[in-house]
C-alpha cells in the first residue's frame, strides 16, 4: 500500500508530467541519499561531490530527459543509481582526463567495483570495462550496475530484469568473472 503513490507517480512521470518527479523525490530522498553515500563512501576526502550533491545532479538530470516507464520503486531506484554512477564517471573524466593517460593500474574486481572507487582513474577503467560488457552483453552489464551500483540484491535485480533469481545469479557470476579478466589486463577494450 505505501509504494501505490509512488507507483502512481511514476506513471505520472513516464507520462510526461514534470511536476510528478518534484512529489516523488522527496518521498524517496532517503533511499536516493543513502545510493549516493554508497557510492561516495570510500572516495577521498574532501572530493568535491557530496551526498546531497549528487542527489541533485540526479534530479537535474532525470527532470532533463525522457523518462522511461518505471515499473515501480525498485526499478526507478535502479535507474537512478545508474545515472549517479553516470554522473560520478563524467565528473571523474572531466577532472582527472589529463592524468588519464598511460599504464592504467591493475584492479581487483571487489575493490574496482566498489561503488565509490578511491581513485577517479578507477572509476573510469571499471566505466570502460562495464561498456565493453554492455556491447557483447548488455543484460549482464546491467546486472552488475543492478548490484554493485545500485546496490540491489539478486531477488531485486530478478524483479526489475523479469528473470528468474537463478539466472541473475549464473549470469552475475559470468559478468563478474570476465570484467575481473578485463581489469586484469589493464582495461585494454574487449577483442
């Protein structure tokens, strides 16, 4: 029952109704506040984009562009840490583009996926990684921004994808296993 008026806004926002996303972000501050510290949890101190901030760069950006039809709460929570992560990497490449040149580090997958990777050039090698994936598979690269990015569990992801929980699981595992080999190599494009 308490997710029906979010639901009904989320209608009203594919729908084109700008005023719906002004009702709904403070009904999901909150949980927008707490994906936005996931992700800045272990950047440096002092990095110029705060929790606060990043959830109004998100506002911005939902209110700039078509809306997609939101299937519910767990679906627009995906999207939206999705378009922080987005955001992040732009503010990554945009600071950091002229030390971005050369050998890139090696990465453990665990510590480059963590949502608030310390170092911007990790940021952009797991960017770089996650679209490679995104064009040989873009359900997997999805699952891995579902999980690692949004923070969404294996029966949250199953539920926003519309597939079993078992095959968010195999294919989590799959997409994990090949951006660790890409990390590995240092973050040379997929063949």
């Amino acid at each position: 029952m308490q997710d029906q008026p979010i639901t009904l806004l989320l209608q009203d926002l594919a729908n084109g109704d700008k005023g719906a996303l002004d009702r709904l972000v403070p009904l999901l501050y909150a949980e927008l506040r707490k994906i936005a510290e996931g992700f800045l949890r272990h950047e440096r101190p002092g990095h110029t984009l705060q929790p606060t901030a990043l959830v109004n760069e998100l506002y911005l950006r939902i209110l700039g562009q078509q809306q997609p039809d939101y299937r519910n709460r767990t679906h627009f929570l995906a999207v939206a840490a999705n378009v922080m992560r987005q955001i992040l990497v732009d503010h990554a490449r945009t600071k950091y583009a002229a030390k971005r040149g050369g050998l890139q580090p090696k990465l453990a997958l665990d510590e480059a996926l963590d949502a608030g990777a310390a170092r911007p050039v990790e940021i952009i090698a797991v960017d770089d990684a996650l679209r490679d994936l995104e064009r040989l598979d873009p359900r997997q690269s999805q699952l891995v921004e579902l999980r690692f990015f949004g923070g969404l569990t294996a029966d949250e992801s199953a539920e926003v994808l519309q597939l079993p929980v078992h095959t968010v699981r195999r294919e989590l595992r799959l997409a994990q296993a090949w951006l660790q080999c890409e990390l590995d190599r240092g973050g040379a494009p997929a063949p």
